[in-house]
C-alpha cells in the first residue's frame, strides 16, 4: 500500500519507515528519521521514494495482477 497522508519511505541510512515532518511539511523542510535521527529534505526524501516505490512496489503489484489475471482465466475455464 502506498500511504499518501504518511511519509511511508525508508530511510536511507538504517532502513526506518517513519520520520518526524512538521505540520504541512513542504519540499524543502526537513523530515527526520524516527531511529537515527538522519535529517533529509522532503524533496530529496521523495526522490528516494520513487526509487524504492520502482524496486519494491512495482514487482508486487505485477504479482498482484497476475494472481488476478491468473484467476480470471481459471473462472473462464470453469
Ligand atoms: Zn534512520
């Protein structure tokens, strides 16, 4: 599930998913990683996001789909 209300993206240093962002955070404030405390901008924090959303998200939706596709053939088949 992409999370569109949370920053839901890893850190890059140790791999969290939460970070501290003020209220209406913009692009160039700062969020702070709950565990390490490593600073990013919200920019870049999302830069990095769409790289992992590219490595993690994508194949597990194509999996997804193809479970359904897969399912949808086996109803017709039936
Ligand atoms: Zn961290």
């Amino acid at each position: 599930m992409i999370k569109t209300t949370h920053v839901s993206i890893q850190c890059r240093e140790c791999g969290h998913a939460e970070f501290e962002q003020p209220d209406n955070v913009q692009d160039d404030d700062f969020v702070k990683c709950h565990d390490c405390g490593f600073q990013i901008m919200l920019a870049d924090l999302k830069e990095v996001g769409v790289e992992q959303v590219k490595e993690i998200v994508i194949p597990e939706v194509k999996k997804e789909i193809e479970k359904m596709l897969k399912k949808a053939f086996r109803g017709r088949l039936k």
